[in-house]
C-alpha cells in the first residue's frame, strides 16, 4: 500500500511538470518532447544509482512515480496521429535510445556501489 | 484550477499503471504491462485529445499521460538490447508504437 501511495505521489508531481512544460512551450508537441527527454535522462540515471544504492522506497517515488509520469507514450501517439505526423515520433525515439545509450553507461561508470 | 484536474487523473493513472505492471510481471519478466497500459491510454488519450473541457485535463493530461510511460518503455528495449534479447527489444519497439498508433487513431475518431 505504501508502494502505491509513494507511485502516485511520484507521478501527481511528475505529471504537473509535463503539464507546466506543455504550458510553457505551447504547439507542436515540444513541452511534451522535453518531458519525454528529460525524464528519460533522468530515469536512465536513477535506474543506477537506485541498482548501486539499494534505494528501494524512493524508487517508488522516482521511478515508476515521477519519471514515469513526467514521461507519456500516449502523449506522442496521439499527436503523431492528430498533429505531428511521423517525424515526430522518429525525433522523440531516437533522441531518447540517444539519451539512454549515452546517460545510463556513463551513470554506470560513475556512480559507485555503497560500502 | 485546472491543475486540480491533472492532480486528481495523474493520482489515479500512475497507480493504475504500477499495479498492473506489477501484477504481469509476476507471470513474465517480458514488459507486458507496459505494452498493456501504453495501448490503453493511447486510447482514452485519443478520446480526449481535442477535448476544450476539463476532461483534457483530467483525462488527456492527467490520468493517459501518467497512465502510460515514455520512461519504462524505453529502459526496457534498452535493457533488452543489452541482454542481447535483440528480437524482444525489436518487437517491443515496433508492436508498441504500431498498436498505440492505432490504438490513438481509434480514440480520435470515436471522439
């Protein structure tokens, strides 16, 4: 129950973030990019530091919370069929399998297993 | 105000995703869940998409996009890539994009 209180918790407040960032750059899908990367990026490296720090209840929060609500696959479905077209998706895929290729190894190398 | 709608969707989505997720991942290592959540929500996202209510909010922003995740679904082909599960990561990537493009289309148009 905790796990899930934590879940929520993580993806109101990542899901606020997307909503600010879709109001701040408005059209074309570019708060919705931006939130795709960044959590991304971010979900890369916490998947580390959580693997070598044994983080468990905070994973909840961060993970499957935060970042994945801070991220939408729906979002980019929807604006690939109703306003982007494919290029879109192109961009959000390979920019992403980017981020991970390039943040999770370097995550991997840098942060160290606690003693 | 509108935020309130956001809070209330993503406070019942995000949860709804962990728990199934959870649940199939007892059966299968394989992102099941994932697969099954980014379908749905491309769905119920469609059918709010061009929503001027606060339905936009509340389902479209709210509950869709915290229900499905970018994050998850990438770390998985990527982690499946790395345990050379190449046709697994393949699959995911392809099967995943092409039903939820559907799966979105079928929203808009019932909408």
């Amino acid at each position: 129950m905790k796990a899930v209180l934590l879940v929520s918790a993580g993806s109101i407040a990542g899901s606020l973030f997307r909503f600010a960032l879709g109001a701040l750059f408005p059209g074309d899908g570019l708060g919705t990019l931006i939130a795709n990367l960044a959590g991304v990026a971010l979900a890369s490296h916490l998947l580390v530091v959580m693997e070598r720090r044994g983080i468990t209840e905070l994973r909840y929060l961060l993970l499957p919370g935060f970042c994945a609500g801070m991220t939408t696959f729906s979002g980019v479905t929807a604006l690939v069929i109703e306003e982007t077209g494919f290029d879109y998706l192109l961009l959000t895929a390979v920019l992403s399998i980017a981020l991970v290729a390039v943040v999770l190894p370097l995550s991997r190398k840098f942060v160290k297993v606690r003693a | 105000m509108n935020a309130l709608y956001v809070v209330i969707g993503a406070g019942i989505g995000g949860p709804a995703r962990f728990l199934i997720d959870t649940y199939l991942r007892r059966f299968s290592p394989k992102p099941y869940g994932i697969f099954l959540v980014n379908v749905l929500g491309s769905f119920f996202l469609g059918l709010t998409f061009n929503s001027t209510s606060h339905w936009h909010e509340l389902i479209a922003i709210g509950f869709a996009g915290a229900f499905t995740t970018w994050s998850t679904f990438m770390l998985d082909i990527y982690l499946a890539w790395g345990l050379k599960r190449y046709k697994e990561a393949v699959a995911n990537l392809v099967i995943s994009l092409g039903i939820g493009l559907i799966a979105a289309w079928f929203g808009l148009q019932l909408a």
